[in-house]
C-alpha cells in the first residue's frame, strides 16, 4: 500500500538516489511536486513513481 505523501514531507526518488532528498511541495491527485536537492522543482507522476519517505530523526 502506497504511502500517503502530503506536502511538507522529505522523500527521494527511488531511481534517482543522485537527485538527493526533497521537500514535497503540493500534491494533486497524481501530480507531486518535489524540491530536490539537486535536481531542483519536479514534477512526479505517482501513478509511475512511489516516492520513498525519508523518516524524521
């Protein structure tokens, strides 16, 4: 079961280790809008990606 992503979050991209962590920005129904740290502002289709949450602490 896909995790529920909400913006605020820090996740990465599970092919893309290099993008580094991201911040979610906004989240429309499919559409997730990440800042990463190095590929900068995204656009992530989840219907094709689950974004992997970075836990706190």
């Amino acid at each position: 079961m896909p995790s529920i992503i909400e913006p605020g979050m820090r996740v990465r991209h599970p092919d893309r280790p290099d993008w580094g962590e991201g911040q979610v920005q906004s989240v429309i129904g499919n559409r997730i809008t990440v800042n990463f740290e190095h590929a900068g502002k995204l656009l992530i289709n989840a219907a094709l990606v689950e974004l992997e949450v970075v836990e706190e602490g």
